[in-house]
C-alpha cells in the first residue's frame, strides 16, 4: 500500500510540472517557470523514495540523492524568487 502511496506522490508532482511548464509556455512569468523546476526536483524525490524503499529494500541507502533531489528542489524555487525580487 505504502508503494502505491509513493508512485501517486510522484504522478501527482509531474502532473503539476507538466501544467505549470504549460502554464509558463502561454504566460511567459518567470515565476512558474521555477516553481515547475521545482515540481521536477519533488517529482525526482519521489521517484527515487519508491526504488529506495519499494524496489531496491534496505540493501541499498538512496536518502542522499533522495535529500539531494529535494534540495534542489527547492533551491531553484529560491534562486527564481531571489531573481524576480532583484529585478
């Protein structure tokens, strides 16, 4: 069940990438531009928490690609919000 929970977490973040990279192709704001960028490192985190956990078991420890993922992530969510401050 946990598995199940996993793979929706990740369809669901693409899903949001997806409409808001859509979203940026009509309005051209830089700001859902990042935030895109940002669904694609949540989307990435939760791909590679259903191999860690689900596929791969305890074997194998993906947390710090997993963490890294997530990081960047969010650090490009910051850097695009720094930008538009700035400009």
């Amino acid at each position: 069940m946990a598995e199940a929970v996993y793979l929706l977490c990740a369809l669901t973040s693409l899903a949001c990438a997806a409409l808001l990279l859509r979203s940026y192709r009509r309005s051209r704001m830089s700001l859902i531009l990042w935030t895109s960028l940002c669904f694609v490192g949540f989307a990435l985190n939760n791909v590679l928490l259903f191999v860690d956990l689900a596929l791969i078991g305890p074997h194998i420890d993906l947390s710090v690609f997993r963490n890294t993922a997530a990081l960047a992530g969010v650090s490009i969510l910051l850097f695009g919000m720094i930008m538009l401050e700035t400009s």
